[in-house]
C-alpha cells in the first residue's frame, strides 16, 4: 500500500508580508507590534494581510533581536507545600501576576535553593527573565545575597525587608487591599528600574 504525501508550504515570513504589502520589512515589524511610528490606515492594512494569510508573529526571534524575553521572573521562597498553599502568598502571586500582564509581559515562576550560596545570582545569569521580584521569606534567608546582587542588577525588587537593605524593595503587609496596591508599587518600581530610572530604596519601617 503506498502512502500519498503531499508538499508542506513552507511558513511566511516577514519578507513575504512586506511583499504583498508592498512596503519594507521594518514597517512590517513595527506595524505588527502597534508601533505608533506607523499610521494607523497602513497598521490595519499590514495586520489584515499578516491575518489573511496566517502569518504568525515568531516572539522568540524578536525578542532575541531586541535582546529582551518580555518575561519577569517571580522567585518565590524554598519552602514546604502548606507554606505556597499559604491564601496571602497566592494572593500576592495572583495580584502581582495581574500587573505583569498588564505591561506585556509574562511571569516565569521560579524556586530558589535558600541554603546554596549564589543561587541567585544563578537566576540572573540564567537569562530568562528581564527582572526579578523576590516574595517573602526569600529576603531573610538571602538578605546579605540580595544587597550584592543589588550592587550590580538594577531590575530587582524585594517584598519584605530588613533595616540594613541595599536593595529596592516594599514593606510586606497582610490585609488584602494593602496586598494589591504594594504588588502594584512593586511591580511599577521594577517597570522605572527596567527602563532606566535610579529608584533608591526606602528606609524599612
């Protein structure tokens, strides 16, 4: 019995965009990232082609062109199950998440070995993320770990602190709506650190 294929089209690219479009392959990349550079009537007319011909936008190669992940790594505390499954941790995962996504990013959700020195420092190494937040506990058993890391990676933000720190960071607090607007403080001081600004970090209550 023999078993009929058939050719496989090869996948569009950007060239091909441009082409139809009749415009560059630049003005294709910034009209598909809603680039304002390009006006509004050439957006649309490039995005309905892109849609039209089901050309798919290939993140991983953008990003490596633009040297960014558009992702944010959340470090949470090593710790047992009922200590993650804790409702004012989820709640802070919840609401910090909601304010990543917010921005256009994504949140890679990362576990950090307390006890091993430069764990951290790992994680940054790693590349996968364009900035860390480090949630509870984390900056106790790290707290020396977490001033040096400071000195020299800017987009790092730290819930909970103690009086000695180097590190840009938010008190923790308990009660819900606090929760919300600190992840929100949070997550906006990582955002101003990512794009340059110099936010020192504030005395510990």
């Amino acid at each position: 019995m023999t078993t009929q294929t058939f050719p496989v089209a090869a996948p569009l690219k950007m060239a091909d965009i441009a082409r139809m479009a009749g415009v560059s392959v630049s003005t294709v990349s910034r009209a598909l990232a809603g680039s304002p550079l390009i006006p509004k009537a050439l957006r649309d007319k490039i995005t309905a082609i892109a849609d039209e011909n089901g050309y798919v936008v290939n993140h991983a190669a953008r990003n490596l062109r633009l040297k960014t992940t558009r992702t944010i790594g959340l470090v949470l505390p090593e710790d047992n199950d009922r200590r993650l499954r804790d409702p004012g941790l989820l709640h802070l995962m919840g609401a910090l998440t909601q304010e990543v996504f917010k921005r256009g990013y994504e949140l890679l959700v990362l576990k950090t070995p307390t006890k091993r020195s430069g764990a951290l420092k790992d994680l940054v190494q790693s590349q996968r993320f364009d900035g860390m937040l480090v949630l509870p506990d984390t900056a106790v058993d790290q707290h020396e770990a977490l001033n040096e890391l400071a000195r020299y990676y800017a987009p790092l933000v730290v819930w909970g602190r103690l009086p000695d720190h180097t590190y840009c960071g938010v008190d923790a607090v308990e009660e819900r709506p606090q929760i919300d607007e600190s992840a929100e403080e949070m997550v906006d001081l990582l955002f101003r650190r990512l794009n340059g600004e110099k936010t020192e970090a504030s005395p510990a209550e």
